[in-house]
C-alpha cells in the first residue's frame, strides 16, 4: 500500500525527469548531431574548436568539467572580440587611437590621472561629458577616439561624428519632415563624440539641431565629447546663436569639463619649427621657407612715387662698388653681390624718376 501511495504522490511526479521526444537515448551522439546543437545555440566558435579541444582533453587527462570549462571560456572570449570589432566598425572612427598611445609629455597642463576618471565606467553612466579645446594638431581627436574605444572595452556604444556632418544630417532631415527619425541615430549611441565644432561654417539652424541632440542626451544622463579649436565664448557666432549656444553649453558642462590642450602640434612637431621660427622672432608676412634678408616696407606711403624712390636713391647713390664688395672679405660673396644688383637698379629707377638722363 505504501509504494502505491509513494507512486501516486504528485511530489514524487515532480521529482521524476520527463522523456523528451527530442532526447536523445544515448549520450553517444553523431558529428552530425552535435553540428545542429551548436548551431541551434549558436555557438559558432565552439563548433569550430571542440574537437581539437576534446583530444587535448583526452590526452592530457582533464575532467569533465574542465573541459567544458575551457569551451565556455573560449566561446565568451571570442564573442567579446566579435562584439570589440563590430562595435569599433560602428563607431565610424577616423583613425585608431588608444590612450596608451598619447604623449602626455607635451602637455603643460593636462596629466594623465585627469584623463582617467573618463577611462571608467562611471564616465557612461553617470553622464559625464568633456569639451577638449586646443589648436590643430595638439591631439584633441586622438585622446576623443581613445576614450570612445574605452567605452566600446567597457561595454557600450561609441558613434564618432564631425560637428559639419551631424548639423548637416539633421538640417535636412528637418526640412524633410524627418528630424525625429533621424535624431535617434545620434541620442541612440552611450557615448557620442562630435569632433571638429568651429572649424567649418554652418547653416543658419545649425544652434538649434545640436540643441535637440544635446538636449535629449542631458536628459538621458548620456555622456558626449566635443572636440573644438574655439573659445567656448565664439561658440555663439559659430552655431548663430548666442542664447541657444549658452544652453548647449550649459547642459554639456553641467556634468562635464573643459581641457585645454597645449604643447607643439603632433602633425609638425618632427620639423622642429620652434627653433627654426623662434617664439620671439619676427614672422615674415609672405608664406616661405625663411624669413626674409632684407627688411620689408614700412607702412608709410610717400606722397609721390618720386619720394620714396628718390629718398632710397640719394641714400645709396654714392655707396661705391668698394664698399659693398668689401663684405665679401668676411665671406659674404653672395649677399654682396645681391645687393650690388639691387643698388644698381635703385640707380636707374632714381635717375629716370628724376629725369638725368642715364649715363654714357
């Protein structure tokens, strides 16, 4: 009687595992068969590796559960690196960049330590946002790109876009009708870098397509990175609107902060341009290689073209050829023979503007 019972117990008929129709009845299942599981649970990298990994197995003794151990951990790997790659596809960055790679050495100002508090997760999900400002070449758009990939590492979303292309996308898809449609793409993303804001010119509703992107994102607590080489105080001139610029500025700096990078540019640093072009040397006026050898023209303009030439002419008149070639002495051949000629056509312009006739 008490088996009968034990039987008819409905706990009991819990505890019992059901004969599913699609169970196999013996663990020993064909090549074929594990194929369809696999790709039935999409495990496309462990299909690929499981036999090689089942003969270490077997050879080096391992147990049960290490070697399934080993494929779990092998598949997640691989997935994380599916999804690496995807994603940095995705972002549509420039170039790659990591942070590893900038040189902080240049900065003045700016450490690494500042940078690392938007390296972490907390830079996503508490909304932070950054405003990198600096002169071309200084490596705005690199430290823009190495974090946008730390937060790809980290698992979110990166969309890397210049200010030109985003107020170009959704000034038309404004006059389109579409402007909701198309903002998703750019308050979608975790992190949204907008590079380059100031260097191009914009439309005249430039101010108020970045305001809906900037806004929709400060209410979402999602972070974004500008890259500019303007005062935050020309940002109203550039986007045609001081009042909508100030609002954007607002809501990004609320949670935000402003870098000013400094130090040579990276573009030209192997030139050497500061020793060749000293901080105290004067600039020449006209694009080249050198600054002039000769002074340029003051700013004073003679009353007559006469003036000028005659006061130059009555100067160098009588500088004899003795004293211009003694420069050669000091191993100045070349620019004596350079201001020789000049001299010589000073000469003649000076004798034909005052009429003598020219000598015989």
């Amino acid at each position: 009687m008490r088996q009968e019972q034990v039987r008819k117990n409905p706990r009991d008929a819990l505890m019992t595992p059901k004969q599913d129709d699609n169970t196999p009845k013996s663990l020993e299942l064909s090549e074929g068969q594990l194929e369809v599981h696999f790709r039935r649970l999409n495990l496309a990298h462990t299909r690929r590796i499981y036999k090689e990994v089942a003969v270490r197995a077997e050879k080096e003794g391992w147990s049960y559960r290490d070697f399934l151990a080993l494929l779990l951990a092998e598949e997640v790997a691989r997935r994380k690196q599916t999804r690496l790659q995807r994603c940095t596809r995705s972002a549509h960055f420039p170039f790659f960049k990591t942070i590893d790679e900038f040189d902080f050495t240049l900065q003045s100002t700016l450490r690494e330590s500042v940078i690392g508090s938007y390296l972490g997760l907390d830079f996503v999900t508490e909304g932070r946002s950054l405003i990198l400002h600096g002169k071309t070449g200084r490596g705005k758009t690199h430290l823009a790109v190495a974090i946008g990939y730390r937060a790809i590492q980290n698992g979110f979303e990166t969309l890397f876009t210049t200010a030109a292309e985003l107020i170009e996308d959704l000034s038309n898809a404004s006059k389109r009708g579409h402007l909701q449609e198309s903002l998703a793409t750019y308050t979608h993303p975790h992190v949204l870098v907008i590079d380059e804001v100031g260097y191009l010119t914009y439309g005249p509703d430039a101010a108020n397509v970045l305001f809906h992107v900037v806004n929709d994102r400060h209410l979402k607590k999602r972070p974004m990175i500008f890259t500019t080489n303007k005062p935050l105080t020309e940002w109203g001139k550039v986007l045609h609107d001081e009042d909508m610029a100030a609002a954007i500025l607002d809501r990004v700096l609320e949670r935000g902060r402003f870098i000013h990078l400094d130090g040579p540019s990276g573009r030209t640093r192997h030139l050497n341009l500061q020793e060749v072009l000293p901080a105290g040397a004067d600039r020449a006026r006209i694009s080249g290689i050198d600054v002039p050898e000769f002074p340029e023209p003051t700013g004073v303009l003679a009353t007559h073209p006469s003036d000028s030439i005659g006061h130059f002419g009555a100067r160098l008149k009588n500088i004899t050829v003795t004293e211009i070639c003694h420069t050669s002495a000091s191993g100045a051949e070349p620019r004596a023979w350079t201001a020789f000629a000049i001299l010589c056509s000073i000469n003649k312009l000076w004798r034909v503007t005052n009429e003598e006739p020219p000598a015989h």
